[in-house]
C-alpha cells in the first residue's frame, strides 16, 4: 500500500526555493525560512511563484515530489514533469481509448455515475444529520432527480447525452447547495457557481479547492504512468488536465464539497478572510488559505474504509487508489474502471 506523505504548501509570498543536499530550502533576501527533507513530501505547491533553482525542478521529478506553481489566489500556472512513468504500453492504450468514441464513453459513464452517486449521497447525509434544521422538500426533490438520473446514465448512447445528464444533474444540486450551509449564512451564501473571477466567499473557497483536489489527483495519475492530460469525458484542450477533470467529477461532491461546507457550518473561516475587489471578485486573504491548507492537509489524514477494496486508507490516498484502478482497467486487468462510491 501507498504510504502518504506530506504535501508542501509555500504560502509565504517573494520567497526563493533551492535544493541542498537532501532537503527543500525556502529562503527570502537571504534569510533562510526552513528547510524540509524531500524524503518526507509527495508534493510541493508554492503560491506566487518567485523562483525555484534547475537542481530542485530537477530532483523533484527524480523523487517523483510533483512541483507545482500557482497565483497567490490559488490559479494554476505550471508544473514541473520529468520522465514519463510507467509502461509505454499503458499510454498507448489510454490514447487509443480517448480517440474510440465507444470505449471513452464507458468510461466517462463510470466517471459521471460516480459523481451522481455521491453527490446524491451527500445530499441524503446531510438530511439525516441536520433533519430539524432543513427544510427538507427541496433536498428530497433534489435527491430523487439524481436518483433517476442515476438510472438513466446507462443507457447513453453519446457523449452530448452525457454531458447533458450531468450539466442538469449538476444544476439540480447546485440549487440546493445553499440550504446546506447552516451557519454564517449572511457572509457565505450561494446563488449560483461561477468562476473567473468568484463572485463571493463560496465560491472563492470552490475554486480553491478544487485548484488543491486538481493537483492530488494529477500527481496521482502521473505516479501510476497515465497522462493527466488526455481525458475520456473532458475533452482534449491545451492547458487542460482532462483526465484529471474526469476522476475529479466523481470526488468533487463527496470530498471537496463537503470540506468546504464543513470549513464554513464548523465556523473555522470567517467572511473578514475575504476581500472584494473592485471588478467583484472576491479574493481569500493569506491567513485563510493558510487555514484552508492545513484544514486540507488535516482532512487528507482521516482514514476511511475503500468501498472497492474494502481497505481502511486515508482520504488523502483516495485519489492514488482510484488512479491504480483506472490503469489497471486500461490494461484489461478489470472489467471496467470502478468509480469511487462513498457510502
């Protein structure tokens, strides 16, 4: 089994990063920060970019530490890749599926069934766990419609129809996202997903950890050989990481949603972390994504039972194992991909 270790969020803006010896070391005007063994990370995401030596971009890759860079408010800017992992075989095969219509439909299929299932679950938990404090017919209405689209996913014989079920699947529960915050409603209220730039405290945090679940699963795709960029339900796009979009889809609800309800409905952000500029995008302050990150990072750490494997892991190692499965069922070893459904 996969150990999980730790990922490195440099947060601290106009700092340096460089290799000496064994470790990562941050520096600023000289003065050095830290410094971090690479033997204890699995990733490094630094947050506006300044710099980074060719002996760390180098040596990341060796270690297979992924390296990304970001906007101090959380926009993906470039990622440091080296060798390409795994068996060439397995890419091969992946791109051969992404161009057969049929085969990437499956898989898409599986991906977006995934989503609904947990979504719809999602939904239903927090039903029964705040019953006296929802108003209940519009969470009802909501899970019975994924409930028939759940149902109906199967016997999609395009990917437009697919995409279909899923954009209004997705419109249905995002009309009743709202009712699931249960405090500071006032500061953080949701109207609607918008992005590019977000519009309101809600959707700053979105944006932001979906940047986060981005970059795990990414990483994940990579370490077991696959191209995070050629996906089967997200289309090919430059810039675009599609696949890593694809096994996203099915996490977003159950693991990036939740998280950020739970940061909000726990009280452990507060609306003076976020700053409306003057265009209306709303922007988190340092200290929030600093909260955020170790709240995220905490979050990765709680075990779970695999509703596939039937093995306790953490959540942090979900994106790994779903990531091992959907190359093994590229390479015929399974049936069919199994999408991560949450129970």
């Amino acid at each position: 089994m996969k150990t999980l270790l730790n990922v490195l969020y440099v947060t601290t803006p106009d700092v340096y990063l460089s290799l000496d010896g064994e470790n990562v070391v941050i520096t600023k005007k000289e003065a050095e920060l830290g410094r971090i063994p690479l033997h204890n990370l699995q990733g490094i995401v630094a947050f506006g970019y300044t710099g980074a030596s060719p002996a760390l971009m180098g040596a990341c890759p060796q270690r297979n530490i992924s390296l990304s860079f970001l906007t101090m408010h959380g926009r993906f800017l470039a990622r440091v890749v080296g060798e390409t992992n795994g068996n060439v075989l397995l890419r091969k095969e992946q791109y051969r599926i992404s161009e057969d219509a049929v085969l990437s439909l499956q898989y898409a299929k599986n991906f977006i069934k995934g989503k609904i299932y947990n979504t719809r679950w999602s939904i239903e938990r927090t039903m029964r766990d705040y019953a006296l404090r929802l108003s209940m017919e519009p969470l009802e209405r909501a899970s019975q419609f994924l409930k028939a689209t759940l149902q109906n996913i199967q016997s999609c014989t395009t990917s437009e129809q697919l995409l279909g079920m899923e954009g209004e699947a997705a419109s249905v529960y995002f009309r009743i996202f709202d009712d699931m915050i249960l405090q500071q409603k006032d500061e953080f209220y949701f109207h609607g997903r918008n992005k590019r730039p977000p519009l309101d405290n809600v959707n700053a945090m979105l944006s932001f950890v979906y940047t986060l679940l981005a970059h795990d699963v990414s990483s994940a795709l990579e370490a077991v050989g696959l191209d995070s960029y050629v996906g089967f339900f997200h289309r090919d796009r430059p810039g675009r990481s599609s696949l890593a979009l694809d096994m996203m889809e099915e996490l977003r609800s159950v693991y990036a949603d939740r998280f950020v309800l739970s940061l909000i409905n726990k009280q452990q952000v507060r609306a003076d972390g976020f700053t409306t500029r003057e265009n209306g995008a709303v922007v988190m302050e340092s200290d929030t994504r600093k909260k955020i990150l170790m709240q995220w990072q905490a979050r990765k750490d709680e075990t779970l039972t695999h509703p596939y494997l039937n093995e306790k892991i953490t959540w942090g190692l979900v994106p790994h194992i779903q990531a091992q499965l959907l190359a093994r069922s590229i390479r015929n070893d399974l049936d069919e991909y199994p999408p991560f459904l949450w129970k």
